[in-house]
C-alpha cells in the first residue's frame, strides 16, 4: 500500500493552439503524484527544486496528500524549467527552453520514513539517478516501474538497460519502443524489450490506447475519443500515476490487475488534457473518476461468442 | 440472413518489402465477398470483370460459396487493374497503375434472384453507382453498409454526401473520415458524419483497431499486434466483409451485434494481411476463426470495478 514516487517537480511553460500559460507547475514528479493520490494513498515524493519554487506550490502537494518529505529545496539554485509549443495536430511538440537548474546534480535522497516502501514508480530521469534510488531503498520494493525517454537511449543506453534490467515493469511510447528495440512491429519490439529482463512492458499509444505485454499475455487499452485535448502535457505521466496508484491501492500484481491498472491510468491521463498543466487534476472527484471509469468499460466492452 | 455485396473484382499486382506478386485476384467485392463467405451464408455478389478474367477465378470464386450470377463479363474489355507498392512502414502506399477498363463505364445489373436481399453492402465505387444499385431494388435492405474513399470527396462530394444520407451505416478511415468532416478530433467528426444521415459510423484505424459510433454510444476494437504484415492490400475489404457478413448471419441490428461484426471484421481483416492478396483469405477454417475470436476476446478483456 505504499508507494514511493521518484521524479522532477518543474516550472513548465507550454503553448498550444488553444493558449499560453507561463511558468505553471509542472514535472513527471508532479503529474505522477497528483494522479495516483485519487487511489486512497499517500504518495511519499522524492525530488528537487530551487529557491524559487515557493511554499504555495509545496502546500498545494500536500493538500493533495503527497509527502513532500523528500523533496530537496536547493537554496541555490532554481527549479527545474520547460518550455514547449505544441502544434494544430497535438502530436508534435517543440521545446523552446529546458534549463535543469537543480535536476542538474540531482542526488537523490530517501528519508528514513520512505524506507520499505511497497511500490516504486521511477519517473522520466537519468537511468543512473533511478538506479541510484533503487540501490539507496534498504529492501527492494515488491513492484518497480519505471517511464524513460528517447534522449537516455540516445546519451547513455547502456546505464538505461542496466536500470531496465533491475525494475519489474517499463512504461514508454511507440516511438520509444522502436527506438529500444530496432523493431517496427510493436509486438516483436515487445518481446526484444521484455528480454531486457522486464515482466511487464506498457506501450503507450497517445490517442489510441496503450498495450500492456507480459511473457504471454497483450491487452489492449482503448483511448477514449475526446473533444478536444488542450495541452497533452503530462498525459503520460498522469497514466503512469494512474496505474501505479491504483496497483498501490489494490496491493497484488496479477495480470488482470495490470489490466485494470492500465484503465485507471487512461482515465486520469484522459482528463488530463482536458485542460492546461495539472489544471484539471487539481479538480477531480471520485464521482468524476467512477463516471469516467464507467465510460471505459462501454468503450471496450463487447460480449463475442465464438462459435 | 441474405446478403448482396457490389465491389469490384480485379487484378492487383502488389509489391511490399516482403515480395512481390503479378496480375492476382483482388478487388474490393473480392475481398469482401470470400471474408463475408466464412459466416455461413452464400454472399450474392455484383461486379464486372473483362474477357482476361478466367473461368478458374470465377470457380474459384463460387468455390466459396459465392454466388456469382450478378457479375458481368464484358466480351471486349479487359478486368480492373490496380498495382501499388507499399513502403516500408507499410502506412504509405504508392499506386503504380490504375486502369479502370470494365469498370470505368459499369452499369450494375441486379439478377431476379437477388432482389428483396435483407443485407447490402456497398464496396468502394463511385458513389453513382452505389445509389444505382439501392434505387435498382424493388425492396430497401433492411440494412445498408457502405465503403467509400478520399478520391470521391475530391471528385464528386454532393453525389457522395447524397449516397451516404441513403445508408445505414458508413466505413472509412481516420483520414478519410478527418476530410469528410473537416475536423480533426474523430469524436467530432463522428458526429458530423453521423448527422449526414446515417445511424453508425465506422472509423478504422488500421493497426491501432476501429471505432464505431451511433448517436449516443461509442465502441473501441483493438488492433491484434502482429509480427508482421505482409501485405494490407483489400484489409479495409476483409474488415468489412467480416462485419457484413457476421451482421447478416445474426441478422438482428443493434449495438451489441454491430460491436461483434466490428470483432469479426477485426478478426478476418488481420488474417488478411499475414500473406499476400487474398491468399490467406482462401486458406482459413473455423477454428482458425474462432481461435482467432479468442485472441481478441482476451486482447480487450478487462473486469474493472470502479468503487
């Protein structure tokens, strides 16, 4: 039932076709947390930030029942800041601006209190600094995931598969995906990524859903036909927050609770483009999730009977 | 529990990055008329073929319990031809040659024998002779699905759009359903589409599954991720006649049975890419159909219970 989220807590600012938002909070750390708190669990964070963050924002994390204990707050030095223009298709983004500022040397620290925590989800970070938490945890969490990024395949592969090797479960895009593995078919890149010495392995499809792999097992996650999405900012961590919170919640890796684990990660990520930055994830109730859950299993339900 | 299905019957000669073939059978009624034969009724088929078809693909074609009464066989002209060559993504095709030859002129001729047909379903023509087809039935199908493509948006949109508001139900894909509407979101474009005058609305979304809307509800099919695809030349055509074929044998229209076909359609559909043209299509038995019904159960099963 706990779970430890590693992952940045930055200052984002982001442009769509829809609007312009300046300095908002942002960071993997962020949207992780905020999702995963909607599962009845206090998500202990470790993270950095500069002399610039501010109490508001530190308090706003704990309204929302995240520990901010390991939160380092560099005196310093300021807080990690992003910048990016997305365009009429949503599907490709530009960064204009990424200062690491405090990510820089980022070290990460476990307070005594996040020791022998249960589930461990690494969000997007150096390979060595996520390996570093998983060394400095006195036991070994029963579940690990872990997201990364095309930039750590590029810079650093071999520390990314070492750290790869040592979690139970990856969660990355298509195009990562075939980046990892040299393979365009997701289900040979499927497999070659799960021999990295992964059990589960989540492929990320944007609007189109997820696929959750096991040795022998693929489920298919619908994406849920929106409106309009704003600003995808964060989705992918939101699902990730999703899934985790929920399996922190439920407390039992089974492939039937993945699969739940993957819906509740598209329901949150699904309200999360809604609207700009965490906007829409400081507003959400369980009714809002429960309704949303319910429109899942419409969109994915059928009842086949083979003959 | 009768089917009448008019598309056209033809030569395709086909390049991929795995092979190549010369002059096979293919066409969309081709397609759709043996994936359709599968759900145990005898597919009444409409088309034109030249003098250079062939007896053996006319046998062959009733060999699968195809009824070919309503193909035309004009004495001085020669049979569709189509040759394309997809690239490696196999999202991209290029078409080499397109010489319409028996059909650029076809005028769709309905036997005695097919009249009072309960399931129509309309393959990608010119949408002139779509309507000829329904105004040429002494009795409205009880039910009418057609196929269409971006060539008749350019060409002759009114004509289409006149078509469509004739018919039940409506199957393109993402792109084609992006220009029709005009909007970019396929939830919006679903409803724009819908309001043209149709009761569903199918979008397909080649490897990521389809999507099916009425007015009030929506439906998600999975992709089935593959190792390989060999060739998607006549996949939307299997799709469809997997579906059409499915919705005629049940013969009872409602939104549990549409979501099935679009299963069925699935189903036969990514047989369909796993060899070249229609070869797999002719090699198939029922239990390869139900194991492959299995596989889709399991690909989009889940039990959540959101509290």
């Amino acid at each position: 039932m706990s779970l430890l989220i590693v992952g940045s807590v930055a200052f984002d600012a982001i442009e769509t076709p829809f609007g312009k938002t300046d300095r908002i909070l942002g960071g993997a750390g962020t949207y992780i947390s905020l999702a995963a708190s909607y599962f009845g669990i206090q998500p202990k964070l470790i993270s950095v930030v500069g002399n610039d963050f501010g109490n508001e924002n530190l308090e706003l994390l704990q309204k929302y029942n995240i520990d901010i204990e390991g939160i380092q707050i560099k005196k310093d030095e300021k807080t990690f800041f992003w910048s990016g223009k997305y365009h009429n298709d949503m599907n490709t983004r530009q960064t204009l601006v990424t200062e690491l500022n405090s990510l820089e040397k980022f070290d990460p620290e476990i307070p005594d209190s996040y020791q022998n925590v249960e589930f461990l989800m690494l969000g997007n970070l150096s390979p060595v600094v996520q390996r570093q938490v998983i060394e400095r945890l006195t036991v070994r969490p029963k579940f690990i995931a872990m997201d990364t990024m095309n930039f750590w395949m590029n810079i650093m592969l071999d520390e990314l598969l070492k750290t790869i090797s040592m979690v139970d479960m990856l969660i990355i895009n298509d195009e990562e995906a075939r980046q990892l593995s040299g393979e365009y078919s997701l289900l040979k890149a499927a497999r070659k990524i799960l021999s990295f010495g992964l059990k589960y392995l989540i492929i990320k499809k944007g609007e189109h859903g997820a696929l959750l792999f096991s040795e022998n097992q693929i489920f298919s996650a619908p994406g849920l036909p929106l409106e309009e999405v704003f600003d995808p900012t964060g989705a992918g961590d939101t699902f990730a927050g999703g899934l985790i919170g929920y399996l922190a919640r439920e407390n039992q890796i089974t492939f039937e609770n993945l699969k739940n684990g993957v819906i509740a990660g598209s329901a949150m990520a699904s309200f999360n483009v809604q609207k700009f930055g965490v906007e829409q994830l400081l507003d959400l109730n369980q009714k809002m999730i429960y309704e949303r859950l319910q429109q899942f299993v419409q969109l994915a339900h059928f009842n086949y009977q083979p003959m």
